[in-house]
C-alpha cells in the first residue's frame, strides 16, 4: 500500500522519471490496498503487476520497471533520490550509505497499522535554516 501510494503522488507531481523496484508477487490480498493490481496480474511481480496503471496517471512522466539488484540500480547513478519502503533497519541502512557514495538523496518509510516511520537523508550539502527547532509564531493582522 505505501509504496504504490508513493510511486502515484510522486507521478502526479509531474517528475521526469519513475523506476519502480518490487520483485515480490503480486498477490489476491494485495488488491485490497492497491487500486492499480488488476486481477490478471496477480502472481506477476509487484513493480510490473502496477506499472501499466500507474503509467497511466501521467503520460509525461516515464514509469518504468527497475530491474536488477538494488545496490546495483543506485550505482548506475540513474536516478536521484532512492526510495525504500518496508525495509529493515539494517537494508535502509546498507542502501543509505550506498546513496551517500553516490551522492543520492534517500527516503525510507515504513507503516504497520497505525504506525508510521520515516527516514530522509538528503546529504551534507542540504542545509535547514531552522535556528531552534520550536514552531514559529504566527499572528493575524
């Protein structure tokens, strides 16, 4: 669910290119989450099960499937910000340090029920000019 959620915001914000990278099978219970697995592609991996849909949302933008090993598919530097979904601590990890060789920015969410985490690294170069951390007063004149 949190990944094709991703993968159909990011499409319809209009970015050049969209590589999507899921191996595991799509299965009948997937569908319950995920609007854009048609029934014939069940038992299809996950990235090709919702490609076709997603593609469809945009034609400007290139959504294809990623294929390869992950590790590999940030070396390649073709894309600039890695996202990883459902990862272990150790994966996000291994794929940020990756990401950081590459100079890729890189995202990591999870969610389990109500439950939700986030990761971002957008490398040493960005820079938050936020000067104590604490909301910023607002007023209406």
């Amino acid at each position: 669910g949190l990944g094709v959620e991703l993968a159909k915001n990011i499409i319809l914000a209009g970015v050049k290119e969209v590589g999507l990278h899921d191996d595991s099978k799509a299965l009948e219970s997937h569908r319950a989450s995920q609007f854009y697995i048609p029934r014939s592609a069940v038992g299809q991996p996950l990235a090709a099960a919702c490609r076709n849909q997603l593609a469809e949302l945009n034609s400007y933008v290139d959504v294809h499937v990623a294929k390869g090993d992950m590790k590999s598919l940030i070396r390649s530097k073709r894309y600039t910000v890695i996202v990883a979904i459902n990862k272990t601590v150790q994966e996000q990890i291994d794929i940020n340090e990756i990401c950081r060789e590459c100079s890729l920015k890189f995202i990591s969410a999870d969610v389990a029920g109500l439950l939700g985490a986030i990761f971002v690294d957008l490398g040493p170069s960005h820079f938050v000019s936020d000067p104590d951390g604490e909301r910023p007063r607002r007023g209406l004149i």
